[in-house]
C-alpha cells in the first residue's frame, strides 16, 4: 500500500467519533482544504481521485467511499489515477470543469500538491487528502508548515510503525536470536513522508524492547518487486547474517524482502517480516508452507473512504471545518488471526 513517485511521469458522525478524530490548527484553511467554499444545497458532487485504484487496499476504499456516498444521497465518481502525477492534474482540472463540489485525493506525487490546492482553490472546490499528504506552499510535505497542509483523513504513521515495531521485537524475542548475527531491513520509498513517519516509528519501538540489532535503510519504490530487487543486493551484501528482521512502509516491502531472502536459502524460521496492510500479508498465510511474514497491521481502505467521504457531506451541507486529520483503527492479525479479523485476502 502507499507507493507513491517522486517521478513527473509519472464514516457518519457516530464513526467520526469511533475512529478518533485528531483536530488541529485550522490556519490557511482558505488555501488547503476549501474555507471559503460556499455550501451546497441540492444534490453534492464529489470526485475521488486515488493512485493505484487497482490495488487491493485502494479497492476497499473506494468501496468504502461508494457505500457512504450511496447512503448520503452524493453523486460519486472515483477516478484511478495510476502512478501518473500528470495525469493527476489533467484529472483534476476535469472533475472541476464536470463541476465536482469537492475533491478526494490520494496523489501519486506530492510535488504536485500545490497545483492541486491552486486548482481547487481557484475554482473554490472544497479539497481533502486521503492516505498521503499534500502541502499547499511545497512539493515536500515534510518540510511544510503545518498551516499549509492540506486537511487528511487516513492512519497515524507513528502509531502503525509503532506496533510493527512491538509486534517485531516480540517474534525476535520469541526466537531467541543474537544481535550479533541478526539484521534489521527497514524498506520505503524514501520520498514519501508517511511511509518515513513509519519506519522511523517501527525503529523506535523495537529498539525500546529490543536494542542493539543494526538496521539497514534500503530505499525501494514500495513495490514488491522493487523491494524484492534491492533487498536481495543488501542481503548479497551481508553474507554473514543468519538472521533478517524486515518492515517497511507497506505489504509490498516487506513480501518483497521475505521473497528475496527465501530465494536466498533463509528458511522461514530466520526471518521475521511484519507486514503493514496485510492484504498480501494473507495470501504468504492462505496455504500450508511456512513464512517468514510472522504477522502484518490491518488497515481497512474502507474505513478511510468511508471517513473521507462523510468529512468532505459534513463540510459541504453544514460548513462543518474539516479537522487536520482524523484517523481509522488499526490491528494486528498473523496466520491464526486473519480471517476473523475481516481481511480481504484475493
């Protein structure tokens, strides 16, 4: 989940309260999410615009998104923009010209996040990220004051890499391993601000429990391929470790790693990869062979959507200020776990 390319070629109120809502500064919010958008009093409008519409976690959250707009009485349209950032902005100059009230987005790119807020801005479009930030003022959300973010509806990056980080000191525990002969892989698209939110916090919290194991940054474009290729040339790299530790951003990073050190001779007993998604987490756990994916966070793109598309009817029908962010639940599930914790495994 989560890939995004530095590259130009590139729900109800009773649920807004159950997923926890984080307010903050509303500063600039004429220039991020549409302050001095007018309310709409008959039929509301809204395009959803999401990188990678085909992957799993982007499917849930459309539907998610769909199912709520259907109970709202919105007229929806969700657009899969792919990795394409110029496609990004043709599509969203598109939804404004079919006269969308407001805009959903999910960006392949976040450099192209102050076209984005301009666009919307000029044509007062209310405007709402999902998953991924975008800064009003940067290409660089990490280096964006927070008055120029644009208001965000998705997961905590520090609190899912946290418990990746619990879950993987736990199995390192549990294996009894040496520090000396053991590594850490921490994967991610190294441009991308939320996935570095959650390595860092992953790092943080098995260090608090387990400290003294050296970690490997390797940078990947979070694809499972990409992850498979570069993680593969870190463990060619390292001849004398017997045992791998591997997070990352997102499934992709962490099925590629694990794919990679089987097709190195690890067996599933020295590696311990906990995933973050879980959506392909589950398919290493559908059958009977043995897997280095020891667990993985579930995160429900339907929750997100769902969220996304009641904040974007709230602020629309009641000028109710969308909130900086507001989150979705998390939780971790493993081979024993997974089909009762709802996830979609295809």
């Amino acid at each position: 989940m989560f890939r995004m390319s530095r590259s130009r070629s590139l729900a109800a109120a009773g649920l807004l309260l159950a997923l926890g809502v984080t307010t903050g500064c509303s500063t600039g919010q004429e220039s991020k999410g549409g302050g001095d958008v007018a309310p709409v009093s008959g039929k509301i409008s809204l395009t959803y615009l999401q990188k990678q519409g085909d992957q799993e976690y982007f499917i849930g959250e459309a539907a998610g998104a769909k199912a709520k707009a259907a109970e709202l009485g919105i007229d929806l349209k969700v657009v899969n923009l792919g990795n394409d950032a110029n496609k990004t902005v043709s599509e969203v100059r598109s939804a404004i010209a079919q006269k969308s009230n407001g805009l959903i987005i999910v960006v392949p790119d976040p450099a192209v996040g102050p076209q984005v807020v301009q666009s919307a801005k000029d044509a007062k479009v209310a405007l709402l990220t999902s998953d991924d930030q975008i800064c009003a003022t940067g290409p660089d959300p990490a280096a964006c004051d927070k008055a120029g973010l644009v208001p965000r509806i998705g997961f905590s990056g520090a609190q899912m890499g946290g418990e990746v980080g619990k879950r993987a000191a736990t199995e390192y525990q549990k294996a009894g391993w040496n520090a000396a002969d053991t590594r850490i892989i921490s994967a991610w698209k190294q441009d991308v601000t939320v996935c570095g939110d959650r390595v860092k916090a992953a790092r943080s919290a098995f260090d608090a429990a387990v400290p003294g194991v050296q970690n490997i940054d390797v940078a990947t474009d979070n694809t499972p391929t990409g992850a498979q290729d570069k993680i593969a040339a870190t463990v060619t790299a390292n001849p004398g470790v017997k045992h791998w530790v591997v997070w990352g951003c997102n499934d992709e990073n962490v099925q590629g790693g694990v794919t990679a050190l089987e097709n190195a001779g690890f067996k599933a007993d020295n590696v311990i990869g906990v995933g973050l998604g879980a959506y392909l987490a589950c398919k290493d756990w559908s059958g009977d062979k043995p897997s280095g994916m020891k667990a993985a966070l579930f995160i429900n793109g339907k929750d997100v959507g769902a969220l996304a598309v009641q904040t974007m009817y709230d602020k629309l029908k009641n000028s109710k200020e969308m909130p900086a962010e507001a989150f979705a639940p998390t939780t971790m599930v493993d081979p024993a776990t997974w089909k009762s914790s709802g996830v979609t495994c295809s």
